[in-house]
C-alpha cells in the first residue's frame, strides 16, 4: 500500500506542471493581406480607395465582448529627399531666400483608425510610433539651423503634404467585420507617387500597443505612360534631348498654323 500510494503521488507532480502550462494564453498578434502585391495606374488616375482585410491572432473573447480592441492601418509610401523653400516679398518680387532639405521623407502617408485617434491610445505612443501625419519625424539634412527655424519648414512641408491630398487620415476607417476579422480602406490621391509602398497595422488593446505587422504594394504606371517613365528613367539624357526637340517642334508648328498673313 505505501508503494501505490508514492507511485500515485509522484503521478500527481509529473501531471500538475503540465496543466499549469496549457493554461497559460497565447499572445496577441495581427495579420494583414492584398487582393494584390501591384496597383497599376493610368494618366487618368483620379484617386481611389484600397482596401486591406486583416485579423487578430488569438485575442481575448471579454476584451473583444468589451471592443477594447483597437487597429490603425498605415500606408506609407517610398521615402525621399525633399527640399521646402522660403520665399519672401523683396522689391515687389517673390524671391527664395531660404530652404531646408529633409531626408527619408515618405512621399505619401494615409491612415487608416477604428475610433477617433485620441480614443484609441496615448499621444506619447503616437509620437513614440511615429504615427499620423503629425507624427511623422522629419529629419533635416542640416542640423545646425535654429529648431524654431527647422520647426517652421517642417510645419510648411506637412501642409504642403496634407493640402496636396498625399498626407490623410480616415477616422472610422477601420471596422470589425467579427470578434477578430477587420477591414481597413485607405485613400489613394490621384498624384500617388509611384515605388514600392508599405501597409502597417498596429494593434492596440485598452489603449496599449501590442504588435505590428506589414507587407509591400507596389503602385506602378501603365500603358503608354509607363513606357515613357521607364525610358525617361533609363535614358534621362536622350529623354530630355526629345523634349527640348518636341517643345521646338511645337513652338514652330504653333507659328506655322497662327501666322497672319
């Protein structure tokens, strides 16, 4: 009897510790996908709206119950050089008189949230993520001016950036389609810039940043406008010979057809 009885007991240690460990949860996570990996745009292009379906990996069910859960989609696209000028009244003419260049700016921003911004998390993770337009950390090129002055020419690049349409945010973009499915659309300007993209999605739990994911899109040019984009990018000198030569023609042309007798 004490033989079966040590027997049962050592059992009962070797199957406890196990059960303890299946009741651990797994952690959150996000997935997104595209219908496609490429987006081909024509000279007609006037803007569109892309859609991106995702979900949530292994999420609370009571959290869910609650909506508690939060997504902001991103769509960032290539980064770039830019440079922001000053112009100033001088003599009654605009002149430049000062400029700023910004490296790794991204030539496109839209996003994408499930509730109004200040709703789904902090502004300090904003800023730590770099998220919104607002957010965007612009880096000067030159770090010696004044940050008052940097200050102002990136405030100047933003509203450029939003007033052309290439830097938006969709508030409610985001919706749940069930406990864990979502669905996020993005506005696409019709000046979009061409190049590979990047789609993130940030999931937020109670206001807390859990995961990050993304995948690429590329937006490319079709048709005859694409022909003359690849060959103004492989032969830029011969290109602009062409179109000093076309405008000459034009000029010309123009003069012929006008002309009074």
């Amino acid at each position: 009897m004490r033989r079966l009885a040590a027997l049962a007991a050592a059992t009962l240690l070797v199957v406890l510790p196990a059960t303890a460990q299946d009741a651990v949860p797994l952690p959150e996570g996000i997935q997104i996908g595209l219908s496609t990996d490429r987006v081909a745009i024509t000279a007609d292009f006037s803007g569109a709206d892309l859609t991106i379906f995702g979900a949530l990996e292994n999420p609370d069910p009571l959290v869910s119950r609650q909506g508690r859960y939060d997504v902001i989609v991103v769509l960032e696209g290539p980064a770039r050089q830019v440079v922001v000028r000053r112009k100033d009244r001088i003599l009654g003419m605009w002149i430049n008189t000062r400029s700023e260049t910004f490296v790794n700016v991204p030539v496109s921003y839209s996003m994408a949230t499930t509730r109004p911004p200040q709703d789904v998390t902090t502004p300090d993770s904003y800023r730590q993520l770099s998220l919104g337009p607002a957010n965007i950390y612009l880096e000067p090129e030159e770090k010696r001016a004044s940050p008052l002055t940097i200050q102002e020419f990136t405030d100047a690049l933003r509203e450029r950036k939003e007033g052309l349409g290439l830097y938006s945010d969709n508030i409610g973009g985001v919706q749940f389609l069930s406990a864990n499915l979502f669905r996020a659309t993005l506005h696409l300007a019709p000046n979009v810039p061409v190049g590979t993209h990047k789609a993130r999605a940030f999931l937020f739990r109670n206001g807390l940043f859990i995961k990050e994911t993304s995948t690429q899109l590329a937006i490319v040019k079709s048709g005859f406008e694409q022909t003359i984009f690849r060959f103004a990018s492989d032969h830029g000198f011969g290109y602009g010979l062409f179109a000093i030569g076309l405008a000459m023609f034009t000029g010309w042309l123009g003069r012929i057809i006008f002309r009074k007798d």
